[in-house]
C-alpha cells in the first residue's frame, strides 16, 4: 500500500490495542516506594469512555475560581448518584439509557470548575455534542472533610441509548441531576457499540474507597492534607485488533492544591479495583505535576528545547499481518518531563495520514501508562505520567505503513521547540 494512504480500518475507533495490565497487591497495606506504574484510567477502544475519565481534569486545566453560594445536597456515592442521574436521562428521552461510564470529584476545599472548554473537551470528527441549557456556566464542588469515602460532591456520567440512538452527559452536581449534553455521530454511535454498560450490581464507589484506604491510601493521606480524590469506573471493551479492556474502578489521592501549585512535583496514591469485589489489582504512589503546569506558566518561567530534554533511540517497526507499530525508545531526559508537556504526531512519507494513529508512551515491558489522541491533540489518559528512561513512545497498531515519515514532538509548558524522529 502506498504510504500516506490508507485503506479504510475496519475498527470502531483509533484507540485500541492498548490496556493496562492488572498488578497484584503485595504486602501489608502500606504505600509501597515511589514509582511510576500503569495510569488508573483505562481508555475505551474507541475512546467514548475516555470522555468521562478526562472531563474533571480538563475542567480543572481551565482554571478554578472561587466558590460562593452553597448548593443543597451533598457528596454522594456512585451507587446513590446513580439513581437520579439515570432519572434524568429517562426524562430527557424515553429511549432508554444504559450507563457506561462515570467520574465523580472531592475536595477538600470549596470550588468552582468551570465548564468553558467542557464541548472542546468531548467533541471530535464523528461525535458531536449538543450541549443544553441545563450545563451549568461552572460546577460548584463543596467542600468534603473527608475525600477519601468514596463520596464525590459531583459525578459525571456517560449514558449509551439502548438503540443505538446515541449517548448523554449526565451531571449530579451536589444532589442535582441534569443532562448536560447529547452525543451523536459515527464514531460515537460505534464505539458505543463495543463498550459495555456497567451492571446494577457492581461494587459502589464507597466499597471500593474502603479497600483502596486499607491497601495504603489512608497512609498516604496522613501527610497529604491538601489532597483532592478522583473516583472513575468505566465498562468493558469487547476485543478490538489484539486485545480487550475489562472494566474497572480507577481511585487517585493527588497531593496538591486543588487551586494553584502549578508545576509543583508531588506525589499521588493511585489504585485500580475490580467491580464485581471491590478487589484492589494495583496500588502504588508515584510522583506527579500539580495541575496548571501545561499551558499555564509564571511570568518568570523559563523553557528548555525538546530537544535538548528528550532523546530519542533508533525506533523499532513491527508487524501483524496488515497492522504496523512503531516504537521510539527514550534514551534520556534531562529534566522532569510528564507526558502533558508533549504535543505528538505521526506523518507518512508524503505527510499527514487519515485516520490519525493511536500514539501511547509505555513502559519497558510495553505496559501503556498514558495514551495520545493526535486527531484532536490531546491526551486521554496518563497526563501528570512521568517519563524515564527506557519508556517509550508507540505509535500505532495503523494499517497505514509509516515508514520513511516521522514522529513530531512539539513542546508545551516547561519545554519549547520541537524535534523529529525518522521512521526507518
């Protein structure tokens, strides 16, 4: 096939193949050392379910203000936000809903998030979203004394329409349900498709909290005061290309400021449970950049050049019957760099190719700990994911053969410039 023209990909989506591998839990529940394991968040096929894994941290990326009236309600568990938010999406239209993702966010200290860039976080080519009048201007977070119970001052959930009609935003803004917007398209209406709708009986958020503070988030919050909790669930993936993703409750205790800190490095405990159990599969504590480091600088900041921060070894091809992937390893870095200071893409020999590639940044061992949506430049998962020394950056699986092209690598927040690697 000729490069920069490729045959149209019978898959749902630009987002498969990648999946974060289960880890067991060792020892007593203490955090173990700081260390850089697979993100929370899996990301869905066709990334529909990514929508609701990002949201709360691209609303964050906008910038907080102040908080002022209190709303009535409060924290609710996932279980119990469920309920009105599936009301809501039964009023909005009766033609019938199944939820198939959520977020919920709490924080110790009152907010306001706004929503400005809620339909350029969820937009793409295929999926459009029709927001309503009832998407609040900001969403107003209450304060929580406790962020760890697994009760959320918001949720957000993604419902799919059980007739393929589509999929809704819901928000349950401290008791308040409302749909937020409607997703239509191809590519939603696709990737909904192979995404499955999470069970009634699956463990409630306020389960899985409890297991993930005895496997060592209650430790870690002893000297993180300031830390804000994010609770995720998303459904599975049926198999797409060479792999699947099973469903799964993501839970991360972030030590900083949930106004301010920009660029600080700190730490976060993050762990992954089984639905069905409230199982822990993964825990660790990892370091992380404090919201506000990418696109958002202090008047005094400098930058370094890409490309005299990362390097990159000669890249690796391979092959599975008509899919190619590509493999640029990391050589060195010679400053902190975490994947949300990276703008990515990769060109054919004759340029840009349609559809874009999926692009990830794995591990040693080829485990996807951030994942790169270059159609619309932006990272799904993985954003505060710092890079080291002998990760990677995978491009690919694509049908379309890259080689004799280029992977660019643009710079943003503390890095400038951009540098380019040659395809074999």
């Amino acid at each position: 096939m000729s490069a920069g023209t490729p045959p149209p990909v019978a898959a749902p989506g630009p987002y498969g193949g990648f999946t974060t591998a289960p880890v067991a839990v060792p020892g007593p529940p203490t955090p173990p050392p700081i260390g850089r394991t697979a993100q929370v968040y899996a990301v869905s096929a066709a990334g529909a379910v990514a929508v609701v894994l990002i949201v709360l941290v691209a609303l964050m990326a906008a910038g907080l203000g102040p908080w002022a009236p209190t709303p009535p309600g409060g924290p609710e568990t996932f279980a119990n936000a469920r309920g009105p938010a599936t009301a809501a999406a039964n009023a909005f239209s009766a033609s019938g809903w199944e939820v198939i993702g959520a977020a919920g966010f709490a924080s110790p200290v009152s907010v306001s998030l706004p929503t400005a860039n809620f339909t350029s976080s969820v937009v793409g080519t295929g999926c459009t979203l029709d927001t309503t009048p009832s998407l609040p201007a900001a969403l107003a977070i209450a304060a929580q004394s406790n962020v760890s119970t697994g009760a959320a001052s918001a949720w957000i959930f993604v419902f799919k329409s059980t007739t393929g009609a589509g999929g809704l935003i819901v928000g349950v803004d401290n008791g308040r349900a409302a749909v937020w917007g409607a997703l239509s398209g191809t590519l939603c209406a696709t990737a909904f498709g192979f995404v499955t709708s999470l069970d009634a009986s699956i463990a409630d958020s306020s389960a899985v909290a409890a297991a993930v503070n005895r496997a060592g988030g209650t430790a870690f919050l002893r000297g993180a005061p300031q830390a804000y909790a994010l609770y995720s669930i998303s459904g599975g993936v049926s198999a797409f290309l060479t792999s699947s993703i099973a469903s799964n409750w993501g839970v991360s205790y972030v030590d900083c400021p949930v106004t301010g800190g920009s660029g600080a490095v700190s730490s976060q405990f993050v762990a992954t449970a089984d639905p069905s159990n409230a199982t822990v599969t993964l825990a660790s504590t990892e370091p992380t950049v404090c919201a506000g480091l990418v696109g958002s600088l202090p008047a005094n900041a400098t930058t370094t050049p890409v490309s005299t921060a990362l390097s990159f070894a000669r890249p690796v091809t391979a092959t599975n019957g008509t899919a190619y992937s590509y493999t640029f390893p990391i050589n060195h870095t010679t400053t902190l760099i975490v994947a949300g200071e990276l703008v990515l893409s990769a060109n054919g020999l004759y340029g840009p190719v349609s559809p874009s590639p999926p692009i990830a940044v794995v591990t040693s061992t080829g485990v996807p700990v951030a994942v790169y949506d270059p159609a619309h430049a932006s990272w799904l998962s993985g954003l505060s994911t710092l890079l080291l020394p002998g990760d990677a950056i995978r491009v690919g699986p694509t049908t379309t053969d890259l080689s004799g092209g280029q992977l660019l690598v643009t710079g943003q927040g503390t890095l400038s410039g951009s540098e380019t690697v040659d395809i074999p």
